[in-house]
C-alpha cells in the first residue's frame, strides 16, 4: 500500500510486523524513528534561515526552537561578516586575555540552547543564521511532511527499528538496520547531488565570450 500519511505510515508499520495488537505503541515506535532521523539526516529540505537583531551588551543569543544544527552564522548591514566557531575554553580565554571587550562579534560557542557571542557586541547588529531545521514531527493533526512524501522508506524501516526491542525480535533488528542505513544515505547522497548539481560547468555563449 501506498505510504502518504501518519494513518497509512502506522498501518504499514502493523503490516510488515503482522500484529494488530499494536495500535497503542506504533506512535511510539514512530516518535523515536523520528528522533534519529533527525540525528543521522541532513538534507536540504531541512535548511532554514533565521534573522534579526542583537543589542548592546546582549552576550548570548536564542537559538530557534527547531534548530538542529548551525551552517553558518553572520552579521548583515554594512557587509557580511561570517562569525568563526569556537569552543567554550577558547571564548572563555579571549575574554580573559582581553579584559572581557565589547565589539563587533567575531566568535560564536553554543552553550546550553543558545549562542555565546565574542567580543560582546557594543551596538546592535543585524545577524542571519543558517541552520538545519528539526524535520515536522508526524501526528494525528500533522498527517505528512516532506520526508515521508519523499522517502516513506526512512520512516518505515526506522520505526520497525524501534519496534524490535519492544516485541523482543532481535533476529530481525540487523534487517531493518540496514534497510533504514542504506535509505539514509540514499537520502543524504541525493541531497548532495542535487546541492552540487551545475558546479564546475561553464557555458561558452557565442558572443558573450
């Protein structure tokens, strides 16, 4: 059967496990398939971009709530200046070594669900932030996203994954393992063709050089 929606997703799920005793404990199966895709994709429908404004003195930042991961952040207006990544240790130094400046920020460190920023900024800047973004977590009032329309596979075989444990079927884990790694790195491969695609070609128009 086709696999489009949260409803068809948890019917094909009690399918291939051939159970129907186990409508309480399929959205569970689901729910932590979902929290290692989020883990183990990166693709690029999960891009997302984030902007606004930090202000004097404001030496941490917010990070989205569904932020998974940076790409890049940087500082707009007056020209784009890319922060560097650094840990904790290396920002903690520079505020020693320096007595703790103020400044346009050069740095950035995650710490505790937000960035820290270096030097702390001394005028509000505009920023922009390139993140991976949290894939839509399915549920009875959010019935489809992108990766199951794309790539019902993942979630299949992720959520049977998670149901071996449960129904004590380890003899069928390393399956379902496998089939979920090789539709990830599918999944991740194209993502990458596709970002890539054209690099490398330059097209010679007759007259334009």
């Amino acid at each position: 059967m086709a696999i489009s929606t949260y409803s068809e997703l948890k019917t094909s799920i009690a399918n291939f496990l051939n159970r129907s005793d186990l409508d309480s404990v399929i959205p569970d199966f689901i729910s932590l398939a979902e929290a290692q895709i989020n883990r183990d994709i990166r693709h690029w429908e999960m891009e997302e971009r984030a902007s606004g404004q930090q202000d004097p003195g404001d030496q941490y930042m917010q990070v989205p709530a569904d932020w998974l991961e940076t790409i890049r952040l940087h500082l707009t207006g007056s020209g784009t200046s890319t922060l560097e990544l650094a840990s904790l240790s290396a920002i903690a130094d520079k505020r020693q070594d320096n007595d703790d400046i103020t400044g346009k920020p050069r740095f950035y460190a995650h710490v505790r669900g937000e960035f820290e920023l270096y030097p702390t900024p001394d005028d509000t800047y505009d920023f922009e932030l390139l993140y991976y973004k949290k894939i839509p977590a399915l549920s009875d009032s959010t019935t489809t996203n992108w990766l199951l329309d794309y790539a019902p596979d993942v979630y299949l075989y992720g959520s049977l994954i998670h149901s071996a444990p449960y129904l004590q079927e380890d003899e069928r884990l390393q399956l379902w393992s496998q089939l979920y790694a090789a539709a990830v790195v599918n999944l991740n491969t194209q993502s990458e063709r596709v970002k890539n695609s054209g690099t490398g070609i330059r097209l010679n128009i007759r007259g334009l050089g």
